[in-house]
C-alpha cells in the first residue's frame, strides 16, 4: 500500500521528508563496467561496438550493418499501419510547431553609451545522437521529442542509436526517425553506443551532444563522456504528482496516476488533496484499475514502494508541498488551475484543468515530454531548440569606446596581477594619446 500522510499528524515533516528523500534511481554497481566498456570502444572502435552488440543484445553486426541502410528503412516503415501513421505524424506536426516558438533570434546587438557594439549570436551543435531504448518496447514519440527540436535548431547531422536485441524492432521508431528528420539510425545500445557517439569508431562519426534516456549503464556512460560531447540530463525514473480538489473523477486521477506508475518499478506517483474522502475514493479506484492493467505487476509494484496520497488543509498547502517535490509531471485537476499555477515554482511541465491528462503531453500535446526528474525540476528545464544551440557574446569597440572604459580594465587588470592583460588595453589606449 501507498503512504497516506496529512499534514495535520503530529510526524508529518519527518514523514514527508522521507518521502522526498526516497532513492528511487537505478543504482547497480556499474560505474566500473561502464568505464571498461568505454575504453574499450575507445581502443577497438568498430569491432569492440560488434562485440558487445553481440554479448549483450545477442545480434551480430559487421561495419557495413551498424546502421540501417535506406532500403531496410523503408521496408520497417512500409509495415506501419495507416493509424499509426497518421498519429504519429499528428504528433510530429505538433511538436513542431511548438519547438518552432521557442527558437530566439539569431542574432541580437545594440549600441552601448560609448558607442561600442554588443549582442550575442545563436548557433546550432553541427552533430547530436539520439538514444532511443530498444527492442519492442522501444518508444517512437521520444524519437521526435528529441530529434525535431534538434532539427528546429538547425543541427546539420542528427543520427540515433538504438538497440536491437535478438533482431525486435518496432517499426514506429524508423517512422518517427524518417519524419523527424533523423540522417543515420545505428542498431546499438548501452554503454557502448554511448562510448561510440561520444569518441567515434572507424565507422561511426563522433557527435557534439548526447540526449536522450537510458538504462543504468547509459546514465553512467552519459555521466563519463560529458565535457567530450555534450549531454541533456541524467534522467532517472518517472514521476507525477496529481494536485485535485476532489471535483475530479477519482478513476480518473486514479488512470493518472497510473499512467506514470506503469513505466518502471521505480517511478512515483503521488496525489494531494484537501478531501480526505476524495483521497480515499482515489486510492480504492488505484487498487481496482490495477487488476485491469497489462503492466499491473510493474504498476502496482511502483504504487507500493513508492506511491503516496497526501491530505492537506487547502489547496494553497498543497502547492506549497509540490514545490517541495518539484516534480518532473504535475496535474492540476482542480477548479482554476490558472490560479493554482501562479503558486507553482518548480515544476518540470504542468498540466491544467480536468481536461488535461498528462498522457496528452507524452504524444501529442506539443510541449517537450523529457523532463527533469528527482526533484531537479527546481534548477533545470525540459528539452527544447535550447539544447541544441550555442550563444556567442559578440563586443566592437570604437576608439572612443575604448577611450572611455579601456582604463577600467587596465585598472583590474593590475589588480589581479595580469600584466599582459593590461598592456594590450594601454597600447591601444597610448595610441589613441599619441
């Protein structure tokens, strides 16, 4: 059974703290293994990706096969039913559409007091790689949550890596590649694809930046090769927190809650309310619908561990708590989520009003589904353009300009003892006297 807390008990902060402090990520051993597995894509290249292809996913490759050549792609994707299809490029569209808002300027400048130039200047990654777990199992709308915010950017080169145990592969991620714009969809995974994008093999170009989520192996990995390559986040398991008035379905918040639980044994799923009975009435609906589900043993394992309902005594309480949380899914099913909203601070994507399941945001509602999970949410946003692009600050002094505020860097330049800094400033400024 799931916590259930109110704010009113006597040990509520010692029991919440807890609750925030539970470690919920993937944490095998594999540090170690992850750096053997690195250096050994980094001595051996193609063949030491081949190798491990075959140990772990059971699949022999050569060079020529790593990736899925024009024709293979095609055929997967000629399988994909017209349904599918059509939702899968509903999804693209949207997604687009949203990314497409969040793409700056490309380029910004003023004039200073002094007559000097300022601004700044947006430029794409030229390469990312995108991992996509594999298998069946494998997920088509993180291809485009990923891939078509890069191509928004502008990346030039954006290819994927994504295992293929025993040969199973679902046809939607080639779909979701070829719409998203994706040039190359390597059939690797682990820490060797990781290893693979970071450093490059004979075969496989090296990227500027990773993104994308992973098992254990590929968070470590991802966590070794940053400062070579860039990376988006080390994302660990999913999460919702469903803030209701009671005014809601409670099968509703129930299949909410559900929808996160139902990813991994670790996730969390927690629900606030200032309605005890309505709390109550949730946690019934949970326990039935779970009978129902296909992945009951992973759900009603995640709800177990780590599930909690909390009672407050009104709805501002319970804002003040998820920020607390600052979880990575947050639903207001409440009567003015607008309202509610302007109380929250951290948060990594929030859903309003009883019409908006967070399963909307998985798919199609547009806004970017990889978010910032284990309470990072209160420093860190979701995948956007900006992950894909660079800022370079740009500066043009005039002779006057540099008359005016040249002495003011000499002066600090002296003062930290940098001579050479200093000097570049007085030659220029003792011609100008000259």
């Amino acid at each position: 059974m799931p916590q259930f807390l109110t704010t009113t008990q006597a040990d509520f902060e010692m029991a919440f703290t807890a609750l925030l402090g539970m470690k919920r990520e993937d944490s095998p051993e594999v540090d170690a293994d992850v750096a053997a597995i690195i250096a050994y894509v980094r001595a051996r290249g193609d063949q030491a990706v081949i190798d491990l292809t075959a140990r772990f996913d059971r699949l022999q490759l050569s060079p020529e096969t790593l990736a899925f050549s024009p024709d293979e792609m095609a055929a997967e994707v000629a399988k994909v039913g017209a349904e599918d299809r059509a939702a899968l490029e509903l999804a693209a569209e949207r997604i687009r559409a949203y990314h497409l808002r969040q793409m700056p300027m490309a380029e910004e400048s003023w004039t200073g007091p002094h007559g000097e130039t300022l601004g700044w200047r947006w430029t794409p990654v030229s390469a990312a790689g995108l991992y996509v777990p594999g298998g069946t199992a494998s997920y088509p709308s993180s291809v485009l949550m990923n891939a078509i915010p890069a191509k928004v950017a502008g990346v030039e080169r954006l290819v994927i890596a994504c295992p293929t145990p025993d040969g199973a592969l679902n046809p939607l991620v080639l779909l979701a590649a070829h719409l998203a714009g994706v040039d190359t969809v390597y059939r690797i995974g682990g820490a060797q694809a990781i290893a693979a994008l970071a450093y490059g093999t004979d075969t496989i170009e090296p990227v500027d930046k990773i993104t994308g989520p992973g098992n254990a192996w590929v968070a470590a990995a991802k966590r070794r090769v940053f400062g070579k390559v860039g990376i988006d986040m080390i994302a660990g398991p999913s999460e919702i927190l469903v803030i209701a008035d009671g005014q809601t379905d409670p099968d509703w918040v129930a299949l909410d809650l559900l929808s996160q639980a139902e990813h991994d044994v670790s996730a969390q799923a927690i629900l606030i309310t200032p309605d005890e009975g309505f709390a109550r009435a949730v946690g019934a609906a949970v326990e039935r619908r779970l009978e129902t589900l296909d992945r009951r043993e992973i759900a009603s394992a995640s709800w177990a561990e780590f599930g909690a309902i909390i009672v407050t005594r009104d709805l501002a309480e319970a804002a003040a708590l998820s920020n607390r949380i600052a979880p990575e899914h947050l639903e207001l099913c409440v009567a003015d989520p607008d309202a509610l909203s302007a109380r929250i601070t951290h948060a990594g994507a929030i859903f309003l009003g009883h019409w908006t399941p967070e399963a909307i945001g998985d798919y199609v509602g547009g806004p970017n589904h990889v978010l910032p999970t284990a309470r990072s949410a209160r420093f860190s946003s979701g995948l956007s353009v900006m992950d894909f692009l660079k800022r370079t600050t740009l500066a043009k002094m005039t002779p006057a300009a540099l008359a005016a505020i040249g002495p003011a860097a000499e002066r600090l330049a002296q003062s930290e003892s940098l001579g050479a800094h200093g000097l570049s400033v007085r030659a220029r400024l003792d011609r100008l006297n000259g």
